[in-house]
C-alpha cells in the first residue's frame, strides 16, 4: 500500500476572520497558527503548505494575561554596536498593535522556508474592518 499524499490545490484554500477582541494573545496565536499550517484539516501533511488564509480583526484589543502588559520586553538588534532596542507591550500596542498578533503568531510557525510561506498568508487589521470581503471569509470561532 503507498503512502497517500495530498495535492496542495490553491483554489481550495479558504479565507478565515477571527476576532482577536478580548482574546489572550498566546492562545489566540495558537489557533491561528493551525490553521495557517492546516493542522485542522484531516489531510494534513507536515512538509506542505495545505492551510488557509486568516484575517484577524480587532488586534488592538487582544490581551496579555497576569502582569507581562508592563514587565514583557520586545528587542530588536540592528546589528551595530550598542544597537539594541527593548520595546516593552504598551509601547508596541500603542505604536503598531498588529505586530503584537503578528509576532506571535510566527514564533509558533516552522523557522524554515515553509514557516516564511505560511506566514503571508495571515493578514492582522487594526480595527472591526478589512479589506478582504470579496473572499467572502467564514467566520473562525476564538475556543479559549
């Protein structure tokens, strides 16, 4: 018996919309990270990408639980001496909410070639709006 692998056919991928409000943000990240790999799927297979298109909407509002608003830091490195850079929570959400999602949502992802794939197919709006109605989205319930 051969090993059954699956097609990875484009023009079936579905567009999903998640509301991140009220959310906590590492379950969320979760939830959406499965379904950019397609791990909800039965025909899931880790090598391809097989998953579906998410929108989430309302980053701004997600939540951090106990006390990581304040105390949780973000660094960057510019590569140069001294060029280091610590962010901490409320200075990213005021700034740039949807990098907050965004972050999290790619440290859950494969750090290859495949994660770099996977992760263009996530699409984070500030806001109750996007712009991707004409996909007609389904509606991905938050379960957390």
């Amino acid at each position: 018996m051969k090993t059954f692998l699956p097609k990875v056919d484009v023009q079936r991928r579905k567009w999903r919309v998640i509301d991140a409000k009220g959310a906590v943000l590492g379950r969320l990240a979760s939830q959406v990270a499965d379904a950019l790999r397609g791990k909800d799927k039965p025909s899931f297979t880790p090598h391809l990408d097989a998953g579906d298109f998410v929108v989430v909407i309302n980053a701004e509002q997600v939540v951090l639980t106990g006390n990581k608003e304040s105390a949780k830091e973000y660094m960057s490195y510019s590569g140069w001496k001294g060029g280091e850079k610590y962010r901490s929570v409320s200075q990213i959400r005021s700034q740039h909410p949807e990098r907050l999602v965004h972050h999290a949502v790619r440290g859950m992802l494969p750090k290859n070639r495949l994660g770099d794939r996977l992760i263009t197919k996530l699409k984070v709006c500030v806001g109750a709006s996007h712009p991707h109605t004409a996909q007609k989205p389904e509606t991905m319930v938050y379960a957390g």
